[in-house]
C-alpha cells in the first residue's frame, strides 16, 4: 500500500513544485530549499487529514480497503489526523537525525532510514492489537473494511 500512496503522493508533490516554483519564479529545485521543503510538509500533510478526516481513507486505503477511525471506531478529527500525521514520520525521522549526525550522504542514507524504518514498523508487534506506535499515540486505529459483495 505504500508504494501506491508514494505514487499518488509523487503527483501531488510534483504539481504543488510546479505552483511553488511559478510562484516563487524558482529555476533549480536548490533556490529555497528549506522553503521548499517546509511547503511540501505542509500540502503532503493537507492531502492526507483531508482524506482522513473526510472519509477515512485516501485513494490508496480505498483501494486496499483500509480505513483510518477514531478510537471510538467514529470518523477521524482534524486535530487527530494532524497528530498522526506528525507522528508518522517517525518512520523516517530517526533515520534522518542518526544519518545528519554522522554525516551520511547517498546511499549510506538508506542504512540508518531503513533500520529506523525496520524498528518502527516493529512496534506493531508490541501492541495487543497490532497497530503502529503513531496510532496508538494518536488514539486511531487502521481497520480493514469488508470486501464489496459481487452481483451476478
């Protein structure tokens, strides 16, 4: 499911650079990058407590079926899919700080990102009801909606 919603992401990350850049009359994605990355924070994180707190679901979770609740199993509101979206970058967050701190580039990137990534998606395995520490934090919970009943 993540590969599809980083495919869904990828088009709106590249039609909210294309807006920034007009705007800013930016020619190489280096001019503003602090600006630029801060932007894209914040439409990423707009994408999804939209989708989340509209309906439950982005394009990708309407897909596979998922859908993100309340802890009360209610819809999600806004200042709860806020926090969770914060918190889920915690999947990535650690990795980034381990490999800023010893000055890691390129390829070396990925061992500290995929470890911190490796070690939050273990924490599923800590909660009685297996979700992710950001859900639990959050008070949300992912759930699986019933397959659509096939007419003949």
């Amino acid at each position: 499911m993540m590969i599809y919603e980083a495919a869904l992401i990828f088009g709106v990350i590249f039609f909210a650079s294309f807006i920034f850049d007009v705007s800013t009359q930016s020619k190489s994605a280096l001019t503003m990058r602090l600006a630029r990355e801060i932007f894209l924070f914040f439409v990423i994180g707009s994408y999804f407590v939209f989708f989340w707190q509209r309906s439950g679901q982005t394009l990708a979770m309407q897909t596979w079926r998922i859908k993100l609740v309340n802890d009360d199993y209610q819809r999600v509101p806004v200042i709860k899919a806020v926090v969770r979206y914060c918190l889920a970058w915690m999947w990535f967050l650690p990795g980034f700080i381990v490999a800023y701190q010893f000055g890691l580039k390129n390829a070396q990137l990925a061992i500290p990102v995929a470890l911190g990534f490796c070690g939050w998606a273990a924490t599923a395995f800590f909660v009685k009801d297996g979700q992710f520490l950001h859900d639990k934090l959050a008070k949300t919970r992912l759930i699986e909606l019933p397959k659509p009943i096939e007419k003949n």
